[in-house]
C-alpha cells in the first residue's frame, strides 16, 4: 500500500535553503531552516546556500486544514441544480446522506488519499478529520469499530499529510434526543460506546507518524445531549474537541426552543470551552457570545468556500478579532480544495457585508497577513500540532511558494501575503512539508497518479453501481 520509498513515514531530517521566508518576527533573507525528527531545530539568517541543501524561493509557516469531510469531495457538484421549493442547507443534508449510504471503507479510503493529495498539492500540511461515517448502513458496527477510521489513517499513512484524527460522537438524529434515522444511522454511538471507539481509533493510527494527533468531535448540539457531552469531554480530558456550532439559523431557534439558550451561549455557560476546543462556523453569534469566545482561547473553525455553497450565513469578523479571538481554516465539505481562495472568500464576505475593504485587521496592517499568519496560528492550535509559525522546536510544516510567479513578482515582502491571498492561485506552491516528510515537490504529489487512478474506479464504482 505505502511505499515507503517515496513518502518516508518517518520524519526526514535535512536543510531547506530559502531566498526568503517569514520567520515569527518577520522577513528574512537567505535562511537555512535544519529539519530533525520532524521538528525545526535550528535557523540561520543571511547565509549562502549550503550543499545538499534543497533549495526554494520563499518559505511559509504551511496551514493545517482543521475541518474536513473527506467523504463529500466525491459528491462536489452533484447539489448544485435547483429543485421544487426552496434548496437549503437542510435539502442539501437529505442528498448528503443518500449520497452516503453507498459508500464502502475501499471507497471511503481512496476518496480521502484524493483529498489529502489534493489537500497537499494546494499547500495545506495537515488536515483534521471530522469523522462520523463510522458504521455499516444499516447502523451495525464492523468487526472493527474504528473500520472506516483506520481508511482515513491509511490514506494520511500514504499521502504523508499530517493527521488529527476526530472521532464524531452523535447520538441523536435532531435537537432535543429524536431518534437517528436512514443515513443518521451509519453514524450513531452511545456515549459508551464511543469511548470505545476512541480507544480503536487510537489503535488504528498507531502506526501512523508521531505527529498524529486522536481528538473528539461531538458532532453538535442538535447531535448529542448535554450528559452525553459532559461525560464524553470529561473522559478525554486532553487533545483537541472539535464542534459544529452555530451554523444554521434553524439550528439557533432548535437549541433555544430545547436548552433555553443559543448554542453558544449554552455551550460557554455549560462546558470548560478552553484552548483545545473548535468551534466549527460559529456564523450566528450575538455580540456576547462573540466576545465570550474570543476569550475562552478556543478557535473559530472557519470554513467559508462551504458556508457560502450552503448558505449558512456571514461570520462576524471584525468584532470577534477586536476581542482577539483565534481562528482557522477549514475545507468541510471539499466542494473545493483551494487555501487562497477559503482566505479570499474570508474577507470577502465581509467585505460585501460591510461595503468596505480591508475588514480582517483589528487595527491597520495586511489582510493577507493577518489571516495568513492567524489562521496558520489558529490551526495548528486546533490540530494540536505544535505548529503554525518557523520557529526553533515547531513542528516543521512548511511550504515554499513560487514569488517570480506573474501573480507575484511585482510583490514586496511586506506585501507577498496579500498577493497569495488575493492574486495568486495555489499553483504557486512549490513544496510542502509535513512534520519534515518532503511531500510536494515540484507541485506535485509523487503519487498523484495512483491515487487519482484509485479515485476515478471509487467514483465510476458509485456512480454505476
Ligand atoms: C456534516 N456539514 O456533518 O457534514 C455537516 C452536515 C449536519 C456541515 N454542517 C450534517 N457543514 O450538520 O447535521
Ligand atoms: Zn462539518
């Protein structure tokens, strides 16, 4: 399956020679950065290229993509015409879960080494796995609880991306305990038994590199009860908690009719929201809660590509990173795969809200760099990488980019950031390292063709059963 030959599974260690790069504190030129185990241990400033060392043009702290449903790639397009009545975000679920029903663990890991490679090659170093396609349709466990998780280990295992594996709890089909019904079923666990699933899970990824992280997502509060996430969180008292929250206005008017109190709200009041938590979309939030969690160090989950195709509604920025709220970015859904265009889409939703420009920046300064730089912050916080800045001791997720590109090369330093976000495409990465596994070179995947080969008769295997 892996071959080791290309995609090492053990850090690489090695000298990477940058024209320039953004270190924690700013530009510099002419840097060497020394890779070992995975770490960065050592940076020297205004030196000459070394031998044997691997040479690029400018080097980025690399994003981790810290919400993702590798499953739905493999449905991207397929919601997008209009039926009777009005589509929603709720019509789009009822399409999701048929869509789902036909999916086997063969197909879910060749879809996900897809997303990961395409993940990769767009310059994301790590993806956090948001996983609740657990069971067989009829809701009945493998022999292997954690079956389909270990695909998801298998396809980090040969892509090389960094993973943060996060079993979902989801225990009822709606706000207020209703039953788990059709589709719902291939994802429900007790409490209890979801413990016992972490503890596969972790079995699953142990052979997985030492940067591999098992974190848990309570899927939302419409998917979960207030005992069952209190117990849950209680038990797994270290590692990233990953939660939908707050996405949907429906959502909002459930939770209050339930729990007499908006979801966030709730949350802040009922659990020890910390630094290890996401909260995935957090869109409808009212000034309260947004200061509150902004101070509770957890992390906005961000995923605008997805909340705009479904509709979900704008994130309030400005405030939220007045208060000096963290965030990051996620891809959700993977309708697309594209990390400037998740910045761009950022900003520019506040952008058509407010009729402004230049939203995202607490006080004056690059947009580009200010999301940039936070969401690489952010996401390797919620991925529970130490990651997210070049700086002695970090987790070496990097990535190079090509500044004489002609989206570029007009560029200063200062403005190189903005140019990403707004000019360039992703064709401008050049290399990605993961935990110091050189994994795009060239812009490209050394696998690339087996695993598109393998995704194309997953896809044809779906659609022609
Ligand atoms: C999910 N996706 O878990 O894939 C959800 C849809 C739900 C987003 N919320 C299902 N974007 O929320 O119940
Ligand atoms: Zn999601």
């Amino acid at each position: 399956m892996q071959n080791a030959a290309e995609v090492p599974a053990t850090a690489e260690a090695g000298t990477v020679f940058a024209r320039r790069a953004r270190l924690t504190d700013g530009w510099a030129r002419d840097i060497t950065l020394r890779i070992e185990s995975g770490r960065i241990t050592a940076i020297d400033i205004g030196v000459s290229r070394p031998p044997g060392a691997i040479a690029v043009d400018t080097l980025l702290p690399a994003l981790g993509n810290l919400h993702s449903h590798a499953f739905q790639r493999a449905m991207a397009g397929m919601t997008e015409r209009k039926q009777a009545g009005q589509d929603s975000f709720w019509t789009w679920r009822t399409l999701m879960y048929a869509f789902l029903e036909r999916l086997t663990p063969e197909h879910i890991e060749a879809i996900a080494a897809q997303v990961f490679l395409e993940m990769l090659e767009a310059g994301y170093a790590a993806v956090g796995e948001f996983h609740y396609l657990h069971h067989q349709p009829d809701g009945s466990p493998y022999n292997d609880l954690a079956e389909t998780g270990a695909r998801i280990a298998a396809a980090a295992a040969e892509t090389g991306i960094g993973l943060t594996l996060l079993p979902v709890l989801y225990t009822h089909g709606g706000a207020g305990c209703q039953p788990v019904e059709g589709g719902q079923r291939r994802f429900a666990n007790s409490p209890d038994r979801f413990a016992r699933l972490v503890e596969s899970t972790r079995s699953a990824v142990s052979a997985l590199p030492p940067d591999t992280v098992v974190g848990i997502a309570p899927h939302s509060l419409r998917a979960t009860d207030p005992d069952g996430l209190t117990a849950t969180v209680t038990a797994h008292p270290v590692g990233p908690v990953h939660i939908h929250i707050a996405e949907q206005t429906r959502e909002i008017e459930q939770i209050e009719a339930w729990l007499r109190a908006r979801p966030v709200e709730w949350l802040l009041a009922n659990q020890s929201v910390d630094r290890r938590w996401c909260l995935v979309h957090a869109t409808h939030m009212t000034p309260d809660e947004i200061d509150g969690a902004a101070r509770s160090g957890a992390v906005a989950g961000l995923c605008p590509i997805t909340e705009a195709n479904l509709g979900d509604g704008v994130f309030e920025g400005p405030r939220y990173l007045a208060a000096g709220g963290g965030f990051g970015i996620g891809s959700d859904s993977n309708v697309r795969i594209a990390l400037g265009e998740e910045l761009r889409m950022l900003e520019y939703s506040q952008r058509l809200r407010d009729r402004a420009r230049n939203v995202l920046v607490p006080r004056e300064g690059s947009v580009g760099e200010t999301l940039y730089l936070g969401a690489a912050a952010g996401g390797a916080q919620a991925l529970g990488r130490g990651a997210g800045t070049l700086a002695t001791g970090s987790l070496a997720d990097l990535v190079a980019i090509d500044g004489s590109d002609p989206s570029l090369a007009a560029l200063s330093d200062g403005q190189l950031l903005d140019g990403l976000c707004f000019a360039a495409g992703d064709r401008v990465v050049t290399d990605v390292w993961s935990a110091g596994r050189h994994v795009i070179r060239s812009g490209r995947h050394p696998r690339r063709e087996e695993i598109r080969v393998r995704y194309a008769r997953a896809v044809s295997d779906l659609i022609n059963p």
